[in-house]
C-alpha cells in the first residue's frame, strides 16, 4: 500500500473473506458490464440493471443487502435446530 493510503494495484488487497471476494468480483462484472452498456449506448434502464447488481453485490460486502435481511427475517420468525 502506498503512503497516501491508496492501493497501487490488487496485488496489494488481500481478502480473507472468499464470500467478500467472490462478491467483489461479481460486482466488479456487472460494473464493466454496465460501462460496455453506456458505452455502446446500451438504454439507461439496461444500465441501471447493471449498477443495481454491482451495488447488491458490494452490499452483501457491508450487509446492507435483501439476501441479509430475508435471512434475518427468517432467523428471528423461526427457531432453527429444534
């Protein structure tokens, strides 16, 4: 990591978490996907799919996502291993 406190390239991340990486990388995906979309002048709506996906993936990162509050939900309706 440089001394400005940025990343000079990934090889200086390290993720220890694999759910965390693998979620980088799909909202790495739908980020690129949604940039070829704008780029090729894709419908704005097409694009926003791709950026709503990006920011749902990066969003089970902080836990900040459906996915967790279903799980929640469920957790605290239902008593699991009884």
């Amino acid at each position: 990591m440089a001394l400005n406190g940025r990343v000079d390239s990934a090889a200086d991340v390290v993720i220890s978490n694999l759910r965390h990486k693998q979620a980088i990388e799909r909202g790495r995906e739908a980020l690129i996907q949604a940039k070829e979309a704008f780029q090729t002048r894709i419908p704005p709506e097409c694009i926003a799919l791709d950026l709503k996906l990006a920011l749902e993936a990066l969003g089970e990162i902080v836990g900040d996502s459906p996915a967790e509050e279903i799980l929640e939900r469920i957790f605290s309706e239902f008593c699991v291993g009884k």
